[in-house]
C-alpha cells in the first residue's frame, strides 16, 4: 500500500506504539520533507475495515457463482460443438493434403513430374500441412476445457474471500489482497485502490457468463 498525500507515494509503514497499544500505519516520508513530514498514523484496525469492505465488494454468494456457471456450461455446450465442426473440417483439409503429397511422390517416381516439379508441390503442401495442424491444435486449447478450471478457482476464492482474509497471516493478506485489487493507496483513512480481473467484474455485478469472453 501506498501513501496518496505525497508525490513520491511512498510506502506505508506499519509499527506497533507501545503508548497507545496498537498498532499504526504511516507514510514512510513522516520524517522527511514534504506534505507526510508529521503525517498521520491510521490505526490497522481502522485499515483492515477498509481491506474488508474492499473484498466483500468482490465477493459473489455461493447462489451467485453457481448461476455464473451454469450459464457458462450452457454456453460452452454449442461453443464446443461449433469447435468440433470447426476441428473436423481442418482434418479433412489435411488428409486431402497428404493423399495430394503421396500422389506427387508417385507422379515423380513413375516420371510422370520432374523432380522439381515434385519438389515445388511438396513444400508448399508440407508448409501447409504445418498450418492446418497448428490451428487445429490452437482451436483444441482455446475451448472451454482450458478456460472452466481457472474459473471455477476464482469463484470459489470469490465467495470465500472475507473469511479468507480473516483467517489468513500478514503475509497472506498482503497477498490476497494484492490478488484481487492493485494500486492500493492510503488517502486519510480511505483506500483507494482498483479491482482486477475478473474481480472487477464480479464487483460490478456483472452476473453473467459473457464477462469470460470479451
Ligand atoms: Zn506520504
């Protein structure tokens, strides 16, 4: 977390004051010169409160997450039979251009071709051979099977969020934390900070399996 008084947004800092018995946030530029000279201190509770709301914002209900991928497993379902159309007719392509390969190897064998007529064709067909096997391997990997896993993750750290936080180490917090927002700035006792994906997303309340697509 950063300071969003100073230009320098320098980091904040957090120690524990035996006078007050807790412990305190403050920009680390508190002694030096600049607008955070004397600056502030939060205390963490006051910060944790924040972090809370902030993932609580992100969080979907177990109701919620299980309409999102419903929906996606309707979708999915014509999406992955367009692929198979799709993956077949490739395949198709590519035994017609093997038994083309096979045909110009005999042709040049029985001297029907010369052999750099051979040698032209079998290139060409080779590279595209090539082709058509790599697109067929992309469209393999970019369906559903490769997309649904991270998804299900992701929805199931969604509705567990608060309760992870509460349960988790500094360390885990600061990780969870940065896991689901970035840009965390402390202006007073606010934070400001930005979701990332797909958390902005399911914080904006976009119920809907289309966000994975676009
Ligand atoms: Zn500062």
């Amino acid at each position: 977390m950063r300071c969003g008084i100073c230009p320098e947004q320098r980091a904040i800092t957090f120690e524990f004051k035996k006078k007050n018995y807790s412990i305190l946030g403050h920009c680390t530029g508190v002694r030096k010169p600049g607008p955070c000279r004397d600056a502030r201190c939060v205390r963490e509770e006051v910060i944790e409160a924040e972090v809370v709301n902030i993932l609580r914002g992100a969080q979907v209900s177990t109701d919620e997450a299980d309409m999102i991928l419903s929906e996606m497993a309707m979708d999915t379902g014509s999406e992955a039979a367009q692929k198979l159309t799709q993956v077949t007719l490739i395949k198709q392509e590519i035994g017609r251009i093997e038994g083309r390969l096979k045909k110009a190897y005999l042709d040049k064998t029985d001297g029907v071709i010369t052999e750099a007529d051979w040698r032209g064709f079998n290139s060409e067909w080779q590279a595209e051979r090539v082709r058509l096997t790599e697109s067929a391997k992309s469209l393999a990997e970019s369906g559903p099977s490769s997309y649904l896993p991270t998804v299900r993750k992701m929805l199931e750290l969604s509705k567990r969020l608060e309760n992870l936080y509460l349960s988790a180490t500094s360390e885990e917090k600061r990780e969870l934390v940065n896991f689901v927002c970035s840009n965390l700035i402390l202006r007073g006792k606010k934070i400001e900070y930005i979701y990332r994906k797909p958390f902005d997303l399911l914080a904006e309340g976009l119920h809907s399996a289309k966000w994975l697509r676009d």
